[in-house]
C-alpha cells in the first residue's frame, strides 16, 4: 500500500515538510467541512511556510458528480498544479481522485475515466478526511455520480492511492452527531463486508475484525452518556476503525449492501453509511447460510448475535420509508450490474434476488 498514514494529533503541522516539495497546490473541497474543521487553515499555514502557492476548489456536492470533477481538473491544469490536496468527508476525497486524472490528462473525454489505457499517471495526492467513515484516505477507489443518472461507478486506479493521508481527530469536532454515527456505521459495513470477502486474507480479516469491534464497541458505551459524541477518545477510536475499514477494503472492496444502499440515498437522500446499514442484516443473515462459520465468527468478536446488530444498526439508521413496485424495479435495474453481489460468501446470481431482498427489508 503505497500511501504513508500519518495518525495522530497536530499531523498535519507536525508533518509541513511533506509540502516542501510542491509549489502550486489545489485544494478540492466542499462549502463547509475544510473550514469548520480547521483542517484547510493548518493546510494553507503549512504551504505558506514552505512558499508554496494555493487554489481552492469548494464546489464538490455530496456523492461527487463526474462533471463537476472534471471541471476541477480543468481549473488544476491550467492553475498548473503540481499537488492535489482532497479536505472533507468521502466526497471531496473521491473528487480529489479524480481531479488528479484529469488535471494530468487534460485531453480526455469526462467518461474516459473509465477507460483505461490511460496518457498519464494521475498528479500526487494528499488526502486529509473530516469524516471517520469511509477510509478514502487510504484507498485508491473514487465514488463518483453519474451526471443525470443518480448512480454512482466506481473509478479504481492504481495512481490514485494519496501520497500521505493526515489522520487527525479533531477534524472531526465540528461533525454532527447525526453525520458522525453515520460515518461510522459506514465503516463499520466496510469492515463486515470486508471480512467475508472471497479476496479477504489473514492481514486484511484482522484488520476489518478490529476495526468492526472497535466501532461497536465505542458507540453502544459512548450512547449511555450526554454529548458523547465529541468525546476526544470517542473520536479517536472512530477514526481509528474507519482507518482500519479503508485498509480492508483496499484488500477487498465492499459487498452488496453498498451498491444497495446508494438507492436509498439518492431516492430519501439517506446519508451513505446509514443506506448501507439497512442491508447489513440481512447480508449478515444470508452469509451466514454460506459460511456459518465465518459469520459466527464476526458475532462471536462483537459479542452480539446477527439480530442484536441488525437491531442496533436499525436504531441508528431509523428507515422506515416503504418504496412502491415501480421504485423497488428501477432500484434493481441500476444496482445489479455491481459485482459486489459476487463479493461474498453468499453470492447473489439474478436481478430477481435482488429484488426479493429489497422487498423483505424496506418493503
Ligand atoms: P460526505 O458526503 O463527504 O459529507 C457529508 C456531509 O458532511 C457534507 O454535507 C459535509 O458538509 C459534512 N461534513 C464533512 N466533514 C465535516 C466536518 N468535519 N464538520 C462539519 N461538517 C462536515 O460524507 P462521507 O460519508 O464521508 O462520504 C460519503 C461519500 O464517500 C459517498 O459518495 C460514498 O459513495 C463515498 N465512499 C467512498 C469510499 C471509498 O473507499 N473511496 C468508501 C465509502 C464511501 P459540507 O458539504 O457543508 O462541507
Ligand atoms: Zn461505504
């Protein structure tokens, strides 16, 4: 895994020789997460301190469109950046991906992106996350939105794993509670996912097993006591298990409960983490039909039953749209050319399956 982790307080000032050797940085964001945070404020002191220069790009929407990366990799090639810097959630970081294809690759076409043979490597990246979820930050993988579509394809490039991910909690401080448990629940499906993946190895089961206790763990203690959410070590251990999310699934990728969840965010406007979680259980209780033992190895590292998490997630996410026919149909016509229906102990084969799963859990 070529990105170095940087993991702990004050990393980013600490670490300001890194940018040393960049002169023109684009920094690709969103409206609010880079400035509430603080973490764009340490950016611009530390490229200040080595003479670096610095444009920012705060136009990036929740579920990244493809255009609007394109358009940041238009401005970073001619601003002739030689650093793409992504600040925020999994948003920003994705469209700092992609941003740093096109910026190298000025002549594509926007969905050449998907079409590798490809002119250029991308420009370096650096990745710093204000969310604890999606572990972007170390992988090489960008979610983004196709324009007019509602549906997301997944850009997965070699080059495109950051250089150096910042890792420091109290970039998160300023994430609300409602964001918070849903990124972390985000996380929490990457580690599950991850661990009855068939790519799954030794190194990458322990690290998702930690991560999905860990995540558990610190949320259903932290619940018992007010504003625990902005606990230092609340927030130290979420980011932890997300950073052990985002190194599981680099092994990976994610199962089914991802390409079904992105559904129920574009139609109810669910935040990802939580879209994902409504599937969990069930995923859970399928796997569990194909490899007990490796399901019962999950509740048995928890310390809950498949029921007991499903009913835990339910109480976070709290879902309870009930979508029509016509809505269950056109969500399986965009879900089911994923291949993370495959990427399981349970493997799912037909649309038809799909379609029974939606019906069973949301309808
Ligand atoms: P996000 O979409 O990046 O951000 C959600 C919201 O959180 C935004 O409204 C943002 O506010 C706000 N926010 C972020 N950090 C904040 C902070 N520190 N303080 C206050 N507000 C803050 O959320 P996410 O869940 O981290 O990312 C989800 C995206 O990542 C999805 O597109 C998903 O598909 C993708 N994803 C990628 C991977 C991967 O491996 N690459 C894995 C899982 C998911 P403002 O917009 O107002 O700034
Ligand atoms: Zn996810």
């Amino acid at each position: 895994m070529p990105t170095k982790i940087i993991f702990g307080d004050d990393c980013v000032s600490k670490n300001a020789a890194l940018f040393k050797q960049y002169r023109k940085i684009f920094i690709v964001t969103d409206k609010n997460s880079a400035k509430l945070s603080g973490a764009l404020d340490d950016v611009l002191t530390a490229a200040n301190n080595n003479n670096a220069e610095c444009m920012i790009f705060d136009e990036v929407n929740e579920n990244p469109l493809l255009s609007v990366c394109f358009d940041a990799g238009k401005k970073a090639h001619a601003f002739k950046a030689d650093l793409i810097i992504g600040i925020g959630g999994g948003s920003p970081l994705d469209a700092a991906k992609a941003t740093a294809f096109f910026a190298s690759n000025p002549n594509v076409k926007m969905m050449d992106i998907y079409t590798p043979p490809y002119e250029n490597i991308s420009l370096p990246i650096f990745a710093i996350p204000t969310t604890a979820g999606t572990g972007s930050e170390v992988n090489p993988y960008a979610i983004l939105t196709l324009d007019g579509k509602d549906q997301k394809k997944t850009f997965n490039y070699i080059h495109s794993y950051p250089q150096a991910a910042f890792l420091d909690w109290k970039y998160m401080k300023s994430l609300p509670e409602k964001m918070t448990l849903s990124t972390a629940v985000d996380a929490f499906c990457h580690c599950v996912e991850s661990y009855l993946s068939p790519k799954a190895s030794p190194i990458s089961k322990t690290i998702a097993a930690d991560g999905f206790k860990i995540i558990f763990d610190t949320i259903k203690s932290a619940k018992k006591s007010e504003g625990y959410i902005f606990d230092a070590e609340i927030r130290r251990n979420l980011l932890l298990g997300s950073l052990y999310g985002g190194l599981a699934i680099n092994c990976t990728g994610t199962g089914f409960p991802h390409p079904m969840g992105y559904n129920l965010t574009f139609e109810y406007r669910l935040p990802h983490g939580f879209a994902c979680a409504v599937f969990l259980g069930e995923y859970l209780r399928l796997n569990s039909k194909a490899n007990f033992v490796m399901v019962k190895e999950i509740t048995d590292r928890i310390g809950a039953s498949i029921e007991e998490i499903d009913a835990w997630l339910y109480d976070l996410h709290g879902f309870r749209d009930k979508p029509s026919g016509d809505t269950i149909e056109m969500f399986v016509e965009k879900a089911k050319s994923a291949a993370n229906f495959k990427n399981s102990q349970y493997i799912i084969e037909s649309a038809e399956e799909i379609k029974e799963i939606y019906k069973r859990i949301i309808c």
